[in-house]
C-alpha cells in the first residue's frame, strides 16, 4: 500500500474512532450525571469526564499514536495503531474499534470516580 493511501486509509479510521469514542463517552457522561467535554483536532481528541481526562494524538503517515488517561488517583499512558483492516491495536491488544472506545470511554468515566 503506498503512503498517500496508508494516510488517508488511517485518517479515515481514525476519524471512525474519534466518532465512535464521543458517542460512548456522551453515554458515559449521561449515565454518570456529569456531561463530558470533548476537544478535537484532525490528528488528537482530548476528552474530560468528571475528575479525569483522556488525551490521544495520532501520526496519519504511521497510523500510530500515543494515549494518555489522568485521572485523580493516577495516570497511566501507552501507545495504539490504526491497523489497515479497520481494527485498533492498543499497546499490543488488536480490539475493533467499537470496542477499543468502549474500554477508552469506560476507563476514563471509572479514573474520573477515583477520588
């Protein structure tokens, strides 16, 4: 796969991923009574849900990125990759990319309980 088509595929996912993660963290949000916050640009998205914060930034070119959860009690960091079959591998664990936002937005809407 050529580089321009390797971006724009990788681009394309992440913009399904990004979709996918403010539509669950919203339900998130809803079900814990504080709304959720969420900032996006083309290649990051940072999301706020009560006490916590979710930060992810992502290289079109590699399809690959970095993520960063804080949250009250702790931070934990890692790594994912936009994979060219549509699926998202987070720090090694290749999930779809439906469930990759579920855990995400789990995640933060349990970091922002911890106090």
């Amino acid at each position: 796969m050529s580089a321009p088509v390797q971006a724009m595929l990788t681009t394309e996912l992440w913009i399904s991923f990004t979709s996918l993660l403010r539509s669950y963290v919203a339900a998130a949000g809803l079900d814990s009574g504080s709304p959720a916050d969420v900032r996006e640009t083309g290649d990051s998205i940072a999301v706020a849900l009560g006490g916590a914060r979710l930060e992810m930034r992502y290289e079109p070119a590699s399809g690959e990125g970095n993520w960063r959860l804080r949250g009250s009690a702790e931070e934990v960091q890692g790594r994912f990759a936009l994979l060219p079959e549509g699926r998202f591998s987070l720090d090694g664990t290749v999930l779809d990319l439906d469930h990759a936002a579920i855990d995400f937005a789990a995640a933060l809407k349990q970091a922002g309980l911890e106090r």
